[in-house]
C-alpha cells in the first residue's frame, strides 16, 4: 500500500518517514541541530518548493517537532516563542495550509514535549490535532486521520530503522526522534 510521507507519535517517540514515487532521489542530513530532508547528489534539478525542507527540530531540551514540510519551522518557532504544543501545531497548520500541488497534499506533523505528544494535519477538508497517549500514524495518503498503530522502539535509531521498514510501499528515508532523561535525540535511516 502507498501511504506517501507519514509520521508516527506518542508518547516518547517520533518517527517520520519520505516515501516517494516521485522523487526518490532524497535522503536525510543533520544540519544546523535539526534534520533536513534533501536531494541526493545524483537528483534531478528542481524548483519544486517541497522537495527540501526540516523534518525534525527541536526546542531545547523541551520539545521536538517532525513534519512533511515547511510547516516545521513555524511549529518550532512558536514553541520557542512559549505557545502549548497544540496550539503551535494547530496555528501553523492551519496557516500554511495543504500542499496546493495536483494531489493537494496534507501536511502532517508531530510534537513530543517533556509530557506529552500530539499528532495532527491539515488537508482540503479538515484540520485534526489530537493529544496522543499510544503510537498514532497520520499518512499523507490513504491513513490521513490520525489512527492508533502498532509501534515500538525505545531509541531514535530504532524509531527511524523501523519507520523505514514497515510494509508500506516507495521508502526513500526516515528520521527518529526520542525523548531520553538528557533532552532528545535523533536519528536517520538513508536505506544506503
């Protein structure tokens, strides 16, 4: 099944995943304390704006952010600011919208924060942000409500090694995100 990019939250734990039929030429980098999702050397020139983008920040010690796009930085940035986690989420989704491309692509994204975790996108019909207190998925395609989903991984790098793996068809890359006693730690799978 092509799910598309996807997200998968709560409660101590994130994980997001590329998958593309599109663009395949992508992998993940850390860049500047955040993780960055990029075209490989070999890709194709573009000007498409969703190609490129943060899909894992965090603020401090107190919170992390995963996205499939542009909308993280915003997210991050009203965290900074003191926003709830719910709120930051909400407000830049709503924001920034769907992706207007022909497929009018959800943006999805996660925040995990010291207690918490929250989970939500924006497509053309609706806006759903939810507090999660087990796994949940939400897919650009096909899963795009918030579900409950069966995943386990105690460390960043398990959380982007299983992301990457689960039966889902066109994975590209995927990064992990984990909550420890010492703030939060990422992690990527390039599948190389």
């Amino acid at each position: 099944m092509y799910v598309g990019r996807f997200v998968v939250v709560g409660p101590k734990v994130a994980a997001y995943r590329v998958s593309s039929r599109s663009f395949p030429n992508r992998k993940i980098i850390e860049r500047d304390g955040a993780l960055t999702v990029a075209p490989t050397e070999d890709a194709p020139e573009t000007d498409n704006p969703y190609i490129s983008y943060n899909c894992a920040r965090t603020v401090g010690d107190e919170s992390a952010v995963v996205g499939n796009g542009s909308h993280v930085d915003p997210i991050t940035e009203k965290l900074e600011l003191g926003y709830p986690a719910r709120d930051a989420l909400a407000e830049s989704l709503l924001a920034l919208d769907y992706e207007k491309d022909d497929y009018d692509t959800p943006r999805i994204a996660g925040v995990l924060t010291d207690d918490s975790a929250f989970v939500g996108t924006v497509r053309s019909d609706a806006l759903l942000v939810r507090e999660v207190t087990e796994p949940t998925l939400v897919a650009t395609y096909e899963r795009n409500g918030p579900e409950a989903f069966d995943f386990a991984a105690d460390s960043a790098a398990e959380a982007a090694s299983r992301s990457y793996d689960l039966d889902f068809e066109h994975a590209v890359c995927a990064a992990g995100v984990t909550r420890t006693d010492a703030g939060f730690e990422f992690a990527v799978e390039n599948g190389v």
